[in-house]
C-alpha cells in the first residue's frame, strides 16, 4: 500500500489513541478548512459510531477469540467482573448526586421557611 493510500488509517488510529476529543478537534478543524470534510468526518463519526456515549470499550470486546480457550475464558470473566464494577460504581455516584440532590433541597425548603415566617 502506497504512503498516501495509507494516511487515513494512520489518521484514524491516531486519532482513536488520542480519543473522542480529538475526533471532534479534528472535526471542528474541518468544518473551518472546508465544510464538506468536517460534514464527512461527521458523517464517519456517527457511522463508525465513535459518538457513543457508551462506556463499554468497543477495543476489548471487539477482539477476536485467541484460539486458547483458558485465556479466552480469564478474559472473559475479567470483563465481566470490571462491568460489573462499572455498574456498582456508577450506582455509588447515582446515590452521591440523589444524596447532594436532597440536601440541596432541603436547604432551598428550610431557606423559604425562613423568609415565609
């Protein structure tokens, strides 16, 4: 493969390294150089579907299965269990915002109370 034919895969993975804020400096970028390459890029983003809000990483489960069993099960299990400690921690800062949620409420209540009597 030719040095030019080659430089938008070394772009993308560049890119995939740097993370989603570079895609979107990137597609920033393009807009102001020339719309129709920021639109493409935009286009791409979606379609490949690096605009995700998903935080499952796509690079750990998009891997092909090893061939040796007993390492594609410890794998297995490994992503299973950071899930599930995904999980438990994303509950945890839930119960934080409904926690900082309430107080904040409750001041906002005690504070009308306040200024009513």
């Amino acid at each position: 493969m030719s040095t030019i034919a080659a430089w938008p895969a070394r772009a993308e993975t560049w890119l995939d390294r740097q993370g989603k804020p570079a895609w979107i400096i990137a597609m920033v970028l393009g807009f102001i150089v020339f719309w129709p390459i920021g639109l493409a890029l935009l286009g791409y983003m979606i379609w490949s579907n690096r605009m995700s809000c998903s935080r499952t990483s796509t690079r750990l489960t998009r891997h092909a299965p090893s061939g040796n069993s007993a390492f594609d099960a410890y794998k297995a299990d490994t992503l299973r269990r950071l899930e599930e400690e995904q999980e438990q921690f994303d509950s945890f800062l839930q119960r934080l915002r409904d926690a900082r949620d309430k107080a904040e409420f409750d001041q906002f209540m005690a504070e009308r109370r306040e200024t009513n009597a």
